[in-house]
C-alpha cells in the first residue's frame, strides 16, 4: 500500500489564523482561554477559548466561515484541488451548525439546514468538489479518526489526495450540556494535574490535507492508526485504560514504531478527573509511561470535533522542529499511575510521535505521525 504524506495545513483559531503563528504563540506559553460572561450563552461565567467575532460571509454560518477560511488557507500552500476527482473532502465535528435550532421549531427546511451532511456538501460545493464528502461524527475522536480513515482510503487507491477540516464552534446547547455533567472548570484547565478539575471549551477550525504523492508533502508520514470502542458508559471513559492501550499497541504495531523511538505523547488530556486518569492507566498498559506526554487543551480548550485535526498538526509540527512542548498549567502529577508530563520546552531528535484521543461512548483512537 502507498504511503499517506501530509502535504498542507492550517489552524484557525482564537489565537490566529495559521499554523505558523499559532505554533509560535503556543511555544512561548499563550493562551486564549479566558472568563467568558455571555447571558446569551451561559447565565454563569465560564472559561473557555472563543473568537472574539467571526465576520459570516454571505449564506454561510459562524462554523461554516471559520471551516471555509481553514481550507483556503491550507489549499493555498499546495497544488492539491478540492474540485478534483481524485480529491476527498472528510468534515470532523461533533456539533456543526447545532446552534441554528435554538430557539427555534423544528421544521424540514431546518433539519436540512443542520444536516451534518448537508452542511458537508455546503463547504465542499463552494470549493467545486465533485465528490460526495464523508462526514466524521465520533464525538471527540473525529479528528484522530478522521485522519485515520483519510489514509485507508487513499492507501485503497480511491482517492490520490484527502482534505481533512476539523471544526467546531460553542453555543447555549454545548455548554448546557457539559455544565449538566459538571464537567466543566471554574478556572483554566489544568490536565493531568493534582488539582484538575474539569475542562475549558474552545472554538477552533484546523485543515489537515493529505496526499499519496511524496513530491507534494512537507515530510511527514501518517504512519499508522487505530481505534477502539470501551462501551463503559455514555459520557465516562473505561476505568482501566485497557482499551485505550489496544488502540495504541495496535498504532505502534501499524507503524512499526517501538516505544523507544518516539519523542513524545500528544495526548487527548482534557483535564477531567477520569479522563487523565484513564489515559495514564493506558500509557502504562502500553510501556509507555516514561514517554515525554503532554495535553494542548490549556492552550486552546476542549475544540471537539477540530481537536484531534489541531493537535495532529501540532505533533508533526513538533516533529519537524525537534522539540517537545510543554502541558502547561501542570503542576503536581495528580493521576494514579506515574507518567511522564514534560513541564518545559525541550530539544529532541526523534522522528516518531504519538497522537491519541478519547471521547463519550467509549471511544478511543491513536494515530503515529513520523518523518518521511
């Protein structure tokens, strides 16, 4: 089978709109998460990262703008066309336009205007794509997953190039609903930490675009992937991590990476009692408890569907330069089984990184991302 390259990228966010200047502010410590006093979103403060505007551009919504503005941005670097036949457009989210229905009554014109689907062939349409896109709805591992199916079905030879959008936005519905399960910080998140105690929401849109041609990428292999599914419970991760680890094992093995050559775990980190928890058992599972890991949710918040197409640029991006971010906000490791959180910004020569991601329903996906 082909091997799968990564040939473009961006990252649309509140910190900016590249993935040049978002690495740079994230390498010297920024942050957008922030109190957020919003009567229209919340009756209560919260924390999150959320753009101070987004200018909508004509028919289209806030999560359309920001995905459309991501795509351009990462076609703009490559040849790759989003109106060829050979071309595949996948949208990651969890969420998409969830926002035009509140307040509202449910009718057929509605639905279809929610429709993750429709709302697909909306951004794919505008760039003149042909194709039927493929929409990724697996609550927080879309992102992860969606790379992962990107590179199946290129290494099928279906498609010769991929165009991954990872995007969600927040709303009066999202942050309702992780406030009823109390999962969410009265303070910036602190993950892994002894004093965690819940996640930051974020709003982010990131464009991952793949290709077969080894002349189009900027070096980096999708290397190998893998998920699983721990059906423990609707919202709470397994308490063993066993399923995690299979995911992650099943990566490696893909790969043909050793726990010896990678230089660090992006992990999924969210910063909630069970989660890190979960993930720390499955690093251990995995032999990989003495890895360098660290979590970008104090950075950009909890960004759903666009968190695994984010902090997949992120790890390669990582790679390329030979170092190894900080999990800022940490402190005091504050999960049952010892893991290795890097505290400071460190060199490394290694060429292997591991990008994992869980989410409600049990999911869980890792994917390994290595120099060409």
């Amino acid at each position: 089978m082909p091997p799968v390259y990564v040939a473009a990228d961006n990252i649309t966010s509140p910190l900016g709109n590249s993935t040049t200047e978002n690495f740079e502010k994230v390498t010297n410590g920024l942050s957008t998460i922030r109190q957020i006093t919003d009567s229209s979103l919340s009756p209560e403060a919260f924390y999150a990262s959320m753009f101070e505007q987004i200018n909508c551009e004509d028919g289209f919504t806030r999560f359309e703008t920001i995905s459309i503005a991501s795509i351009q941005n990462s076609l703009a670097q490559t040849e790759i066309k989003l109106s060829s036949a050979d071309t595949l457009f996948i949208l990651s989210t969890t969420k998409g336009n969830i926002e035009l229905i509140e307040g509202k009554d449910m009718n057929e014109e509605l639905r279809s205007r929610v429709s993750l689907f429709n709302t697909a062939k909306l951004i794919a349409e505008h760039f003149g794509s042909t194709n039927k896109p493929l929409v990724v709805s697996n609550a927080c591992i879309s992102g992860v997953l969606s790379v992962i199916i990107a590179r199946r079905l290129l290494q099928s030879g279906k498609y010769k190039h991929a165009v991954i959008c990872g995007a969600d936005v927040l709303s009066k519905f999202i942050i309702s609903g992780f406030q009823s399960l109390n999962a969410m910080s009265k303070n910036p998140c602190k993950p892994f930490d002894s004093s965690r105690d819940g996640i930051n929401l974020g709003e982010c849109a990131a464009t991952i675009v793949l290709t077969t041609d080894k002349s189009l990428s900027k070096n980096i292999l999708v290397n190998g992937g893998a998920s699983s599914n721990d059906a423990n419970h609707i919202s709470g991760p397994s308490r063993t991590g066993l399923e995690l680890s299979f995911a992650i094992n099943k990566a490696m093995m893909d790969s043909g990476v050793t726990a010896d050559a990678l230089s660090f775990i992006s992990a999924h980190g969210t910063a909630t009692l069970f989660n890190d928890e979960m993930e720390a058992k499955a690093f251990n599972h995995a032999a990989l408890a003495q890895v360098p890991l660290h979590s970008l949710k104090a950075h950009f918040g909890h960004t759903l569907g666009a968190a695994g197409v984010l902090e997949s640029i992120f790890t390669y991006q990582s790679l390329l330069e030979g170092i190894i971010l900080p999990s800022k906000n940490f402190h005091t490791l504050g999960v049952s089984e010892n893991v290795t959180v890097n505290r400071e910004l460190t060199k490394s020569i290694k060429t292997h990184a591991l990008k994992t991601a869980s989410g409600f329903g049990g999911c869980n996906a890792a994917i390994v991302y290595s120099h060409a």
